[in-house]
C-alpha cells in the first residue's frame, strides 16, 4: 500500500509540474531612443525608488551618466524617463551595454564604479556580483547609437546676437563686430 500511494504521488507532482509554466520575465526599466546617438531610460512601474546608470562602451569606456554632487543614486520614478533628461552616446565608442542599478536606499556610486570596471570582462553582471548595502537589482540593456546630424555646440555671436556657424566670416552687412588688423607699415 506505502509503495502506491508514493507512486501515486510521484506521478501527480510530476504531472503538476509539466503544466506550469515559468513566470515571464519582465523588464524593469527600457530604453527609448530620442535621437540618432541619444537616449532616455525609463523605469517600469514596482521599482525600487532610487537608481543610477552606467555604460560601458565595446571599447571598455565605462561612463556613469546619473552623477550627482554627493555622487549617490538618485531617486528614480515609474513611466518617467530617468533624471528627466536624454543621455548623449558618443557614435565612436560603438554599442553600449547600460546597467541601471535600482536599490531601496541612497547608494554611493564610486564604489559602484570600481567594482564595474573589476568585473568589466564579464559578459553578464547581476546584483550577486556585487558589494552593495539593502536591497539592489540591476537591469542591463543595450543601445546602439548611430551617426546623425553634425553637431553643433554652438557658433560666434556677433553684434545684434547673430550666431554665424561658418567661424564668424559673416557679411559684413549682417553688423559683424570684428575688425580687421593690418599689420602697421615700418
């Protein structure tokens, strides 16, 4: 009777088993291009309150982009894109993986930033990997920026506020305030 009611029990938890499925993993921030070489990263709803990101480029260049003066995380809402601001790639640097590190306390990030740069040969970092206080998860995506418009950081403001994008060699009708030198006769 013992070995029925085992076998019995063997077959129905294996047959309660085949028909779960496994939870579907969902993402717990994303990343929305906002332009060729720009990009907003966005938390999903149910995350811990504070985050900061970091990218590490194909070439090893790893750069923390939610710097703050006390140089912690930063408080981070749902459905909002992060610090409400886009992040610039360089188009150089190729494709990034982001790691957007979600805590429940203030974390400094220089400590973040050292361990990043120890395990930057891995393919994969999780929360285990590293020394962090609380509770930490970290999400890791990737975005590929691409070559768009030159940019312009800006021009010479001449007189009246005319910006020239060309050096400032404007007409001379548009009210330049440069002057020519001549060098003085000996």
């Amino acid at each position: 009777m013992t070995r029925w009611t085992g076998l019995l029990t063997v077959l129905a938890l294996g047959a309660a088993c085949t028909d779960t499925k496994p939870p579907e993993r969902v993402a717990r921030a994303q990343v929305k291009r906002t332009g060729p070489a720009t990009m907003e990263v966005v938390p999903s709803a149910g995350q811990l309150p504070y985050c900061m990101l970091f990218t590490m480029s194909e070439k090893g260049v790893i750069r923390q982009l939610t710097l703050t003066r006390e140089n912690r995380s930063i408080r981070c809402d749902a459905n909002r894109p992060v610090a409400n601001t886009s992040f610039r790639v360089p188009v150089q640097e190729g494709k990034v993986r982001l790691y957007v590190f979600f805590s429940d306390d203030r974390v400094p990030a220089g400590s973040v930033a050292q361990q990043l740069y120890d395990l930057r040969d891995r393919e994969r970092v999780t929360a285990m990997d590293l020394r962090l206080p609380g509770r930490v998860f970290v999400e890791t995506l990737e975005f590929m920026p691409e070559a768009g418009e030159p940019e312009q950081t800006g021009g010479v403001v001449g007189a009246g506020g005319v910006v020239t994008s060309h050096g400032g060699a404007g007409d001379a009708d548009a009210g330049s305030s440069m002057l020519s030198l001549q060098p003085a006769a000996e």
